[in-house]
C-alpha cells in the first residue's frame, strides 16, 4: 500500500493544531480538528492540487497550487503565494511570490518575488526578486534583483541588479548594478566596486 502523502500533510496539521491548542488549555471539540483536517488537504482537481498548505502532485503534467504551502512536489509546476516554504520540488517552475523558501528545486525556473531563499537550483534560470538569497544555482541564468546575494553559480549567466554580492560564478555576467561588489569570482568583470 502506497502511503497518501497529501492525507499525512492534512493529519499533521490536524494534530499539530490539536496539541498546540491541547497543550494550551483549549478545549476544542472534535469537529473543529476533522474540519482543520478537511480545510488542509490538498484537493485533486484535474490534473492539479489546490490547498492551503501545500500537497504533492506525481501524475504526470500536474500542478501544485498553495496560499501557504510548507511543502510542494509536482511533476510540472508549483505555485504558492505567502509562507514558510520548507521544500519546493517541480519538474518545471517552482515559484513562492511572498515568503521564506527554504529549498526550491525545479527542473526549469526556480522564482522568489518578495522574500528570503536559502537555496535555489534550477535547470534553467534561478531567480531571486526584492530579498536575501543566500545560493542560487542555475543550468543557464542566476539571477538577483534589489537584494543581497551571498553566492550565485550559473552555468550561463549570473545577473544582480541593485544590491550586494559576495561571490559570484559564472560563464558570463552582466554588471547592471548601481552597488556591488564581488569578492572572488570566477568571471569577466567590468569593475570590482561599480557605484
């Protein structure tokens, strides 16, 4: 028997609620638990997962879509809006718009718009907007715009617009920054403190 890692993200939840509330003195009725169980499992719909708190998807061109997902796995792409995302694993584009991402792996774009990602590896472009990236790593483009990067590793471009990187590698890169620095790269660059 397979184990349904969608129902174990919902009764972890259920029962991390439970205890939290248990250990504070509140006395919930049961309902209340099998409805934070219901509002937290990641739905099928199609060929795509909707949920609130992030599923897996392992049918083929399949999509996961969260408004806070924690954890995200999906053949084609995944999508989340606000949180705490501790893994997001796409065979496509792995994308948080506002939030912490911890781990992006994605087989063509890794994107964070608003936020810090620790980690970020992508087949193609790894892109970290407005934030803090602490490694990104790219098949073609590494790319950082309005931020700190502390390393960046592409196998095409590495691009930082506006802000501060430590250390950079790449085949090629684009100084369009009106700050940065590079401590020790690898790479052709215009200057080493451009203001």
């Amino acid at each position: 028997m397979k184990l349904n890692e969608n129902f174990l993200i919902a009764s972890v939840i259920a029962n991390v609620t439970w205890a939290i509330t248990s250990s504070l003195g509140v006395d919930y009725p049961f309902y209340i638990f099998v409805l934070i169980f219901l509002i937290s499992y990641p739905w099928k719909i199609g060929k795509d997962v909707y949920s609130i708190f992030g599923g897996f998807n392992e049918e083929d061109g399949g999509s996961v879509y969260s408004l806070f997902a924690l954890i995200q796995k999906a053949e084609k792409n995944t999508y989340t809006l606000f949180g705490l995302t501790f893994y997001q694993n796409a065979g496509e584009d792995a994308v948080q718009f506002i939030g912490l991402a911890l781990y992006q792996n994605a087989g063509e774009d890794a994107v964070q718009f608003i936020g810090l990602a620790l980690y970020q590896k992508a087949g193609e472009d790894a892109i970290q907007c407005i934030g803090l990236s602490l490694y990104q790593k790219a098949g073609v483009d590494a790319l950082q715009f309005v931020g700190l990067s502390l390393y960046q590793n592409a196998g095409g471009d590495a691009v930082q617009d506006v802000g501060l990187t430590v250390f950079s590698e790449a085949t090629s890169f684009s100084n369009k920054t009106f700050a940065v620095i590079r401590a020790i790269t690898k790479t052709k660059i215009k200057s080493v403190v451009q203001v």
